[in-house]
C-alpha cells in the first residue's frame, strides 16, 4: 500500500516542470554557496565544509517548497476525500507521501555529487566525512519534511502551507545559535538553556558535517521526523471525521 502511494506521489512530482525548476535552482544554489559564499578554493582544503554548512538555511526555504504540496494541494483540488476513502490506512498514505517527497529530495542531493568528484579531483579528502555529512544532510531534510507535512495538512493553501513550514523550522535552526542563547541565559536556568540548544537542527547537524557519527543526533533527527508524521496523521484523521 506505502509503495502504491510512493510510486503515485512521486511520479506526481515531475507532471509538471516545476520539478525540474527545482532541481536546477537547488543545483545553482549549492554550487554558488560551495564555491562563492563558502570560499572553497580560498580555504585551500580538500573537504567539503562549504558545502555543508549552507544545507540547514538552503533547507529552510527549498524544503518546504516541495513539502507544502503534499497534503494542501490534495485539499484544494479535493482529490482527498478520494484519496481518504481508498482501503489504505492513514498511516501507509502518509508515510507514502514522506518517502516519495524525501526520495525527491535524495535525488536532489544525489546529483550535487559533481562536486563531491570536483574535491577528489583537486585533493584527498576524507570521503567517510563527506559521506557521513551526505547522510547527516538527508537526516535533516527529512525532519524538514515532515515538519512540512505536517504544516501542509493544516490548510489547503499551499502558500500558508509554505509560510507556516518555513517559520517552524526556522525556530528549529536558530534555537542553537549563541546570540539566542544568550538571550534566555540570563532568566532561565542552565538544564533548559540545554535543552533549548538540543532543539537546533544546527546543534546535532554540526557533529555528522564533521564525520561525527553521534547515536544521539541520528535519534534526534529520527524523533523529530516521526513526531511530525505522526502529527500529520491525527490532522489528516481530524478532517477526515470532519469533513
């Protein structure tokens, strides 16, 4: 049942041109981040810190792009009472919806690997931290995902759908960042200041870039993700007893 609605969703994504459009600014995006902004050849390093560093805030807008489809678009259309009234648990229909935007995205990623040859080319990195960073990458945009399934599920209006996706998120991003912090150090006490800062998606992102492989972040980025799908069935259940 997930494959029947994986196969129907991702072919969905290249009916239009759009996926294409956004395979080549997410292409554009990352070459310009890596070799311009990121000062690759002016690093004079064999690794692939530019490239990753960039992910999180290139996630916060190009995720929730393919993210605010998934649910908000069947609703508008109306196509989800259909879908709804098929013999498929809610579940397989939203896990299905998951697997085929994260394949999308993977396929995404997987195509930047030019560059992951262009370093080899220029150097001897060490591909196990460039593989861990890839792996680390996919984590992220799948929590990112599903954040935006679930925000996509709220309405039928993609562009709300979007905005809600991209201030969730950015919540998650930033509550790491040290001038954030510092803000709250000075009126709440240190475990929660902690636990704010084990919120970031930067926090637990930053070790895997490395080729950390940290059990804890992996957990991290698993929970997250299965929290929101799960959020996204109770909405999705919710309107269907509604409607």
């Amino acid at each position: 049942m997930i494959r029947t609605i994986f196969k129907r969703e991702f072919s969905s994504y290249f009916a239009t041109p759009l996926a294409y459009v956004f395979l080549v600014i997410f292409l554009v995006l990352q070459g310009m981040f890596t070799f311009y902004l990121g000062g690759f050849f002016e690093r004079e390093q064999a690794d692939l810190a530019s490239f990753f560093a960039y992910h999180p805030w290139l996630y916060l807008f190009l995720v929730p792009a393919v993210a605010m489809r998934l649910w908000a678009e069947e609703r508008k259309s109306g196509t989800i009472e259909l879908l709804l009234t098929l013999p498929v648990p809610v579940g397989a229909i939203v896990a299905g919806k998951f697997l085929a935007a994260i394949a999308f995205v993977g396929l995404a990623l997987f195509l930047t690997f030019p560059i992951w040859i262009t370093v080899n080319w220029l150097g001897n990195p060490d591909n196990g931290v460039i593989l861990t960073g890839y792996l680390g990458s996919l984590l992220m945009a799948a929590a990112y995902l599903a954040i935006g399934s679930a925000m996509s599920a709220m309405t039928k209006n993609q562009v709300i759908a979007f905005i809600l996706t991209v201030t969730t998120c950015f919540l998650f991003v930033v509550s790491g960042l040290p001038m954030v912090l510092d803000f709250f150090s000075s009126w709440l006490p240190e475990t929660l200041l902690l636990a704010i800062a084990n919120l970031s998606f930067l926090t637990h992102f930053d070790g895997l870039q490395k080729g950390v492989v940290s059990l804890a972040d992996i957990i991290y980025f698993g929970s997250v993700t299965v929290f929101w799908l799960w959020v996204t069935r109770i909405i999705v259940d919710s309107k269907r007893e509604a409607g």
